[in-house]
C-alpha cells in the first residue's frame, strides 16, 4: 500500500485548516487596500474582483471541509478510509499547490497580509498611501493570476475525494446502509477510547467491587451527553474530547447502598498522574464525595493508578433515582397479546416509549462497543440495565439509562400483575437467560446478551433464547420463547422462530431492516475469544457499523429521525479493507 505523504508535523487535517487561514489573512490584506482606495474607480473594481475571488475560493475550500468532517483534531487513518492512500496522497499534493501560492501571495503582499483593521487606522496616511500605490500597480496582477490558479485545484482535490469514496465503497462486501463520514469518524473514535481505556476501566471496576456494601454505583450509559448535542459536531467534538483526555473520564451515578430512593449524586471519576494522597481506603472517598459539598478525594486501586471524583452536573437534568432495574420495568406491565396464525402482536406498545427504547438500545450497544474487552458487561442484562424518569423534561429525555457496575443479583422473571403475584406463568422455563449456562465464551457471552436484551426492549416482554448446539462456545441461538398474552385467554410462553422474533423486531422499529440486521448479528455471529488488539480494533469497528450504528437516532421535534436521512446518503458496505486500515 502506498502511503500518503504527511507535512512533516501535521495531520492532513491540521493541514487543511491552515490553508484556510491563509485565505483569511489574504483576503483581509486586500480588503483593508480596498476599503481605504482613493485612487482610480478602474482600480477600486479591480482590487473588488480580487476580493470576490478570494472569498469564494475560501467558500469553496471551507464546503469541501463540511463536507467530509475536517476538523484540527481528524486523524489521518479517518481520511484514509474516506478516499485511501491513493488518492488521500492526490489530494495532499494539490493541498500543498495551493498553500505554496498562498504563501507566494502572501509574500508579494508583505506586512499587509498580516495586518489587522487598527494597524492600517494606526498608519499614517503616507504610509498607507505606499501600501494602496505598491498593491495597484506591482502586486494585484500577480496575485489575481495566482488565484486564478486555484479552482483546477480545487476541482482536482474535490474529484479525487469523491472517486475515492467510491472506489472504498467498491472493495466491500456487506451492505451497511446510509453510512457517511460522520459514521466513519465516530466508529474511529470509539474504537480508539475502548483500545485505550482497557486497563483503566478494569481497575476502576475492581474499586466499585471493593465498595459495593456502602455504595451503589452506575454508570451514566449517556456516556458523551449525545441527546443534548443533537448537531453532529457537536456529538463528534464531545467524544474528541474523551479520547484527547488520554485516560478513563467517565460520569458516575451515586448514592448509599442503603437509601434505594435517594437522588443519585453525578460524579466525574479521571485517572490521574499526578501525586496526590489518595484516601486510606476506597470507599472513604466515595462516602466523601457524597457527604461534601466541595471535595475531590483521591483513590488507588493500585500503586499505579490513582483516581479522582468531582461532582458534576449537566444542564437541566437533575439526576433521577434509576427507580427500577429493566426487569422490574418489565414485570410492572402486562406482555403483548400475539396472535400465533399471523405471527404479529395486536396490541404491541414500546415498554418505554418509542423514543426511549431506541435511545436505551443505542446506548447499551455504544456501551457494550467501549467495554467488550471488561467485566462491565460480561454479565449484561435486564438485572444490570437501570431506568429513571427525570422530572418535568420532554419526551425525548424522559429516561435516564444506567448500568451497575458492581456484581448484580441476578433473579428469574417476576410479574406483579394480581393474576400471578409474584411467580411464573404455568409451563415457563425455570430459569432466566442471565442465569443460564449456554457455553457462550469470550466476546460472544456479552453480545449475545446484547442482542437478548435488545429483543426485550423491542417487544417489551420477558424472552428466553433456546440453541440448538454448542459452536465452539458461539451457539447461535435458534428459537425464542417470548411472554405473551393470549387472545383470548392468560398469559402464556409463545415459541417462535428467530425469523420471526426478528419479523417483530423490524416492526417495533418502524419496519426497519437494520435494527433487526443488528440483533440478528448479536444472536447469531460468531465472536472471536481472545482476539490480539489488532483484531479487536477490526472486530470492533464492525461492531460498530452492524450493531450500534443502526440506533444512532437523534431527537428532532420529539420523533425519530435517522441521521442518514439529514444528508446526502451513501450506500457502503462494510469490509476489512475499509475498517481495518
């Protein structure tokens, strides 16, 4: 593979944003010339042309970086899965054409490339006389031919990273629908911050089992604030910010174990590396934190890696109580009534309402993406997943989402409807599927549970999987008995295929193929056990665009609206040689 040539010191990206502030100073030198003009009309009209030229260059220049995403912080490895190295290194020769006159102008232009409107106020007006005198006759030809260099590169840098992305699309070899460079940019950047904080994640956990007797912890699986940052950007430079941190920067959910109906106190907890005095023991600084009002206490989980808490809060959202775990959500209501003949519900609602249930499935599996490789969800399931109702929001935010990261109880299926207070219904499997052995090993035990409970959250009811055997710890799973409600008649179990369950998937999504695509996947793909890294980075960017991409649904007008549709759609597929780069 042929590489890019790199500017020595900088990405392609910090590249292109200092091109853009070479138009700039170009084009405020030449505005401060024409503002102050007192010579010939002829030659006021001339220095406008220059002036006209320069900002649509620059227009065009900044469209082109929109967009394909560019900021400072894009790493080249994004550019090359957008356009590969061929024409990643096409696009950078043309870069450098164009910075190199830019530089040109600028040096034919002087001191008046770099001056600011009080300079050229402060001057005199001898001096400013040179200035306008100089530019009208020895320097606004040259740099007007200049400028008129710049739009053939311009058009060869925006049909190259066209062809480009049509040439990626081309080598693949499974349809993933509507991907685009923001999907290309945040599956690198999760990638990066679950390969990073591995470790780190780790210890921090080890340090929630130590406490777990004084005090409930959760994390806040709005992991980077994503339905307060509805544009784009805004989602992309928050997850920036994380992976730039360098180190685990998580926000944490509180209380003591004992005050189960306690507002939860949101905590920032950062691996440090500086030296400060931890607390004697763990939970000291977990109980200080909660009982102070200002403090940063410190704690070790080792000698190695200290830890620090500071309380935040987020604007607007008071922190709920995460009531209820996902199971307790499940036993409050009564299952769907499914009719067998036409293998559909006849009364199927959302448990938690649409737009909570597709934001609880796209952070579950955000979550699960950032912590494959850690105990946090070896042992996911509607035991572990907590559910709050914050107070006086709109529908959108009604639900607050937290995952236990200590070791959960976990218990079978419980109803509270009067009819079964307390038990199963006649003829139910005796075990819950978190409580079950199904041989399933490495990364396959937490995503096929990942898929279980993504089944739960569409069909708001209670299922348990059947496999027909063991696949080198990877038994798909075959069958599925979903709690329904008879029609007429009680409760029942209802074994159906996995064909079908997926048929009712799609249909609590608004008949979308990709959300049932992604639970298929978590019931029936085979998962590496102990991949290296670089397996995990590939395996993982897969994840992303199989599993969690499909629920990347933001909030606009209380409905959901699939990124995608905001925007030109692509039509990719997904392969190695994409992903893998």
């Amino acid at each position: 593979m042929v590489e890019p040539t790199i500017p020595a010191g900088a990405t392609i990206a910090a590249f292109v944003m200092a091109v853009i502030s070479w138009y700039g100073m170009l084009r405020t030198g030449v505005q401060l010339v024409h503002d102050d003009i007192e010579s010939r009309k002829s030659a006021e009209e001339d220095i406008l042309n220059v002036l006209v030229d320069l900002q649509h260059q620059e227009t065009s220049f900044k469209d082109w970086k929109r967009s394909w995403r560019i900021s400072k912080q894009t790493p080249n490895a994004v550019l090359l899965q957008y356009w590969g190295a061929r024409r990643l290194n096409m696009i950078n020769e043309k870069l450098k054409r164009i910075k190199s006159d830019l530089e040109k102008a600028r040096e034919k232009l002087g001191r008046l490339a770099e001056m600011k409107n009080s300079d050229w106020a402060d001057m005199s007006k001898f001096k400013r006389m040179l200035y306008k005198e100089s530019f009208v006759w020895a320097k606004k030809k040259y740099v007007q031919e200049l400028i008129d260099r710049w739009p053939k590169n311009m058009t060869v840098i925006k049909e190259e990273s066209d062809a480009g992305w049509l040439e990626q699309k081309q080598s693949l070899d499974r349809e993933i629908a509507h991907v685009t460079p923001y999907h290309i940019q945040v599956a690198h950047l999760l990638v990066q911050i679950a390969m990073q904080n591995l470790k780190d994640a780790e210890a921090l956990r080890t340090c929630c089992q130590v406490v777990r007797d004084d005090i409930a912890i959760f994390l806040d699986l709005d992991l980077f604030d994503a339905f307060a940052a509805v544009p784009e950007d805004q989602h992309v430079e928050r997850i920036e910010q994380v992976l730039q941190a360098g180190h685990l920067k998580l926000e944490l959910l509180l209380r003591e174990a004992n005050r189960q109906r306690a507002e939860l106190t949101r905590v920032v907890v950062e691996r440090v590396s500086n030296r400060a005095t931890p607390e004697s023991r763990v939970v000291d600084a977990f109980k200080a934190i909660l009982s102070t009002l200002d403090c940063t206490p410190y704690f070790a989980s080792n000698a190695s890696t200290l830890f620090r808490l500071s309380k935040c809060r987020r604007a607007g959202d008071p922190c709920s109580t995460l009531q209820q775990s996902f199971r307790e959500v499940l036993a409050d209501q009564d299952p769907p009534t499914y009719n067998a003949l036409t293998g559909q519900f006849l009364n199927h609602g959302t448990v938690l309402g649409e737009l909570s249930n597709a934001r609880a499935a796209f952070e579950l599996a955000q979550a699960c993406l950032l912590f494959l490789r850690t105990d946090w969800i070896r042992e996911l399931c509607r035991c572990t997943v907590r559910c709050g109702v914050l107070p006086n929001v709109s529908a959108a935010k009604r639900h607050q989402f937290g995952l236990e990261l200590v070791e959960t109880t976990h218990q079978p299926p419980l109803w509270r409807n009067p009819y079964h207070p307390g038990g199963f219904v006649e003829g139910s499997p005796q075990h819950s599927w978190c409580t079950k052995n199904y041989h399933w090993y490495g990364l396959n035990k937490p995503i096929r549970h990942l898929g279980l409970l993504l089944v739960e959250l569409s069909l708001s009811t209670i299922v348990f999987p059947e496999t027909d055997s063991n696949i080198d710890g990877a038994a798909p799973v075959a069958k599925i008995h979903i709690l329904v409600k008879a029609e007429p008649g009680p409760w029942k179990w209802e074994t159906v295929s996995l064909k079908t369950v997926l048929k009712l998937v799609k249909q609590s999504f608004n008949d979308s193929e990709h959300f049932a695509g992604a639970v298929e996947h978590c019931l029936t793909g085979s998962f590496p056990s102990s991949p290296s890294d670089d397996e995990m980075e590939k395996h993982l960017r897969g994840f992303y665009f199989r599993i969690v991409k499909p629920y990347v649904l933001p909030m606009t007008n209380d409905s959901l609206v699939d990124f995608a549709s905001l925007r030109d759609i692509y039509d990719i597929r997904l392969s190695s040689g994409l992903f893998s780069s």
